[in-house]
C-alpha cells in the first residue's frame, strides 16, 4: 500500500494539504480546538467524552503499544519529497498514534452528538496523512483506529451516554405586559440568516396564522435590522412591542432598540445557539407567541457596554476581547465557502496555533492574557467561556479573565473547562491552567494595541476588529460593562418559570 501511495503522482496542493492535516494533529491540537468549538456551541458532554477517549487512546498507544510492539517506520527515502513532515517521527511505528487519537475523538463525540458525523471526515484525513506522508504503515493505522473506536466504546460502557443536557436554571421576576392576542400593535422582524446551517422551521406561516395583526418584516438582501426597527419607531403608529426571529446577535440589537423605546421585547429563538432565550425558557416560537397572547412577562438583568465617550450597547449574554472574537472573526471569513461547523473547526485550529497573547487593565490591574469574558449574571463556574447565563437577574457581571502562558495551557482550558482540568492535572495528563474568576456589578477594560491594531472585541457574537472610531490612541481603547438589574421587559410564557 505504501509504494502503491508513493507512486502516485498528485498536485503539489494535495501533498501539502495532507502535510498541514497531519502537523494540525500533532500533540492533539486539532481535536482540542475541535473540543473548544463543542464547548462554545454548548456540547459539552461530547467534547468531554471526545476528549478523555483521545487522551486515554494515546497513552495506550504511545505509552504502550509502541513499546511492546514498535518496529520501523517506512524508509523515507522512498516517500516524495514533497510530501516529508516537518519533523519526522522516531518513535516505534505501531500503532500509530495520530490515528487512534483521531478515531477515538471521533468515536466519542460521535457517541454524544451528531457533531461527530462532521468530524468523521477529519479523522479519517488524519489517518490517510499518517500513510501519504510516510509516517506509517497500513496495518499501523488500521491498529490505531481500531485501538480508538474500541476505547472510546469502552468508555461509553462505562459511563453511558446522556445526550440531554440540563436546562439552565432560570429566574427573573415575572411582570404582566400588554396582552396581544391577535398581535396588534407588535412589529416582529425576522432575520433570515440566523441560524442558516441549523434546521428551523418556516416561522412565518405559524405568525401569520397565530398573530394575523401583528407587522411582520422580513429582512431583505442588506437589509439592516437597526434601521428597519428605528423606521417603525418613528411611524405615526410606533408598535407596543419590538420581536426579533434571529440568533443572539440580533436578539442583542433589538433588546437594545426595545430599551430605548420602553417597550417589551418579544424574542422566537431562530439562530444557531439562542443562548439568551433558552436561559429565559422560551424555548420555541410558539412559546414566545403563548406568553404575548397572554400577556406574561419577565424582567431580566442586561449589561451595558460603553467606549470611552461613546454611547452605551445592550448586552444580553457575554462580551469578550482576545481569543474569542479573533475565532469569530476567523470562522465569518470562511463560512460561505465552508459552512458554520466546518468554518468554526478551521478556525479555532488556526486561531489557537498562531494566536499570541494581549495587554489589558481589568479594574487597574494590568494583565497579559489570552482572553477576557465578560458574561452577563453568573454562569457555569466549571468554563473559561461563560457564553449562556445561568440566570436573568442576580445582578452581578461574571468575569473570566485567561492568563497569558503556553499555547498548550490556552487550548486546555478552554476545551476541558475547569473542573475537568483540575481533574486531568491530578494526573498529569494537562497542565496547568491560569483562569481568574471576578463576579462585581461592574468592570473596567483597557486594551493596548496588539500586532499593529487593536484585538477585536466581541459582544452577544458579534465581532468588532480593529479599534472603535474616535477611541484611545495608538490604536488602543477603553471600555466600561456594567450591570444593569432588571432592565428588560420580554414576553415568556409563566410555565417557563
């Protein structure tokens, strides 16, 4: 099989591909950026299961298959020069290590999640590399996936599987709003581009029938969010409610707009994460549509962001600077041409290998860190990335603040999480992570310029690169989150509460 792969002749492209594809899974990282973006999309479960199964198929196979079984690895005089590692291996051929972690993260993703069939594809590219670049033998990857598939199933017989996460706990104190039964008087903006790689249903049908008076706009090709609400904000006849059918970007501008006005929001949960409404329990769009027939309503805790002399911006979940919005940033770049998980999974690899830490001033105190989080109300003590709250109304910020150290240190923490870090550092199987947790109603961040620009700073999603217009100089600039108890009105049915 080996002189059969050597003697094909492909393009220079294909042989640096594969090249790039085996280096990106060296010492785990590509799996551990893979981790991170499950932990971010709020898979857990599947990324801890993918990684355990990962970390414990490799020491078996590094630790003790290649000692007991070893042998010599192809003579690379006979592979194509183009298709040599950077650093060819020296270690014994079987198996082959590349590939049973490879399968095993698969495997255990797969046993959680259906994001494993999207990861599939890169395990296998991982094991195919390990034989086109010359590293191993056939029978040296076919024992490595098989050693991966069986201790990820193993370890499903062990501690099952449980698919359902719990629901975040949730709060807020409930207030009566204007009962619409037929929708009079509320503007429902729907953003079609939410969510666009996920499976929703068609929510105009269910609006029209169930709310047949209610203004309902469907955002146009360039169509702006902003200016369609502003726009029926300033009609003879402005709404007495302000709805958004979107992802939580979108929910965060029309939270903004519908605190401006005083009028409730209405939020239908139409993107990617819903981070927001699954904390507030609405769940689905005939949720949000229940609790504005009934006039059932909650005030929820927001935070407020200011630049330095400018005007504040809602926000509903969480702002960041650092690494975060740098992935964000990464992944939009790409996702036209690869779609959402895809895109997001090159970018955290990239992201995390050529990433380099930020100076920053959190409440006076200087710092050189990976990333800040700023999340509205507590969330999960256990993550680095507090992206879904925990509750609407305990009136604090929870910060996460990611200290600058190795690259290896960075990736950990943000794929374990916390808890599971402490866990695998007993054991010598992670290192140590620095993350510094502050819970205050307020916090105070300057950021020095980093690599020519300033980092990019990112709130509800949404990512700002470069610095913001009229701010610090140097390219640098200031910026103030505070809490603010109880400062949105929206619907949500009282069964959610």
């Amino acid at each position: 099989m080996g002189r059969r792969i050597n003697s094909r002749d492909v393009h220079p492209v294909v042989d640096r591909g594969f090249v790039g594809l085996s280096h990106a899974a060296d010492r785990g990282i590509l799996w551990f950026s893979c981790a991170a973006v499950l932990v971010l999309l709020g898979r857990r479960r599947a990324a801890l299961r993918g990684v355990l199964s990962l970390i414990t198929a490799s020491i078996l196979a590094n630790l003790v298959g290649k000692q007991v079984f070893g042998g010599d690895r192809p003579l690379l005089k006979d592979v194509p020069l183009g298709r040599h590692l950077p650093a060819q291996p020296t270690s014994g051929s079987f198996p082959s290590g590349h590939s049973a972690s490879a399968a095993a993260f698969a495997t255990g993703v797969a046993l959680e999640s259906r994001a494993g069939c999207a990861i599939a594809p890169a395990a296998m590219g991982v094991a195919y590399s390990r034989l086109h670049t010359g590293a191993h033998w056939l029978s040296d990857v076919i024992g490595g996936i098989a050693l991966g598939m069986t201790v990820a199933a193993v370890g499903k017989m062990l501690v099952p599987a449980q698919p359902t996460p719990l629901k975040p706990a949730r709060s807020g104190q409930a207030v009566p709003l204007a009962a619409l039964p037929e929708g009079a008087g509320a503007l429902i903006v729907v953003n079609p581009s939410s969510g666009a790689d996920v499976y929703h249903r068609d929510p105009l049908p269910t609006l029209a029938e169930r709310l047949p008076k209610a203004v309902i706009r469907q955002l146009e090709d360039g169509e702006s969010l902003e200016t369609v609400i502003r726009h029926a904000l300033r009609a003879d006849t402005p709404p007495r409610a302000i709805g958004v059918y979107g992802g939580d970007g979108s929910v965060a501008t029309a939270a903004h707009l519908a605190r401006e006005a005083g009028l409730p929001l209405i939020v239908l949960p139409g993107g990617t994460f819903n981070h927001f409404a699954r904390t507030a329990g609405v769940e689905s769009v005939d949720d949000a549509i229940d609790a504005v027939q009934a006039g059932e309503g909650v005030r929820a805790d927001v935070a407020e962001l200011r630049f330095s002399g400018g005007d504040p911006v809602t926000v509903v979940n969480t702002a960041s600077v650092g690494l975060y919005p740098d992935f964000v940033a990464e992944r939009e770049r790409h996702q036209a041409r690869l779609g959402k998980w895809a895109a997001a999974v090159f970018a955290a690899v990239r992201v995390l290998r050529d990433e380099t830490p930020i100076d920053v001033t959190v409440n006076g105190r200087h710092a050189r860190v990976w990333t800040v989080f700023v999340g509205v109300n507590r969330n999960d003590p256990g993550v680095v990335a507090p992206l879904q709250r925990r509750r609407l109304d305990d009136g604090v910020l929870d910060v996460r603040i990611l200290h600058a150290g190795s690259r290896v240190r960075a990736v950990g923490a943000l794929s374990f999480g916390r808890r599971t870090s402490a866990v695998l550092r007993a054991i010598h199987l992670a290192p140590a992570s620095a993350v510094e947790r502050i819970v205050a109603p307020s916090v105070h961040v300057a950021v020095r310029p980093h690599g020519g620009q300033a980092p990019g700073l990112a709130h509800d999603g949404e990512v700002s690169i470069g610095a913001p217009p009229g701010e610090a100089p140097r390219g640098g600039y200031l910026t103030d989150i505070r809490i603010v108890p109880q400062g949105l009105e929206l619907y949500r049915p009282a069964r959610a509460s």
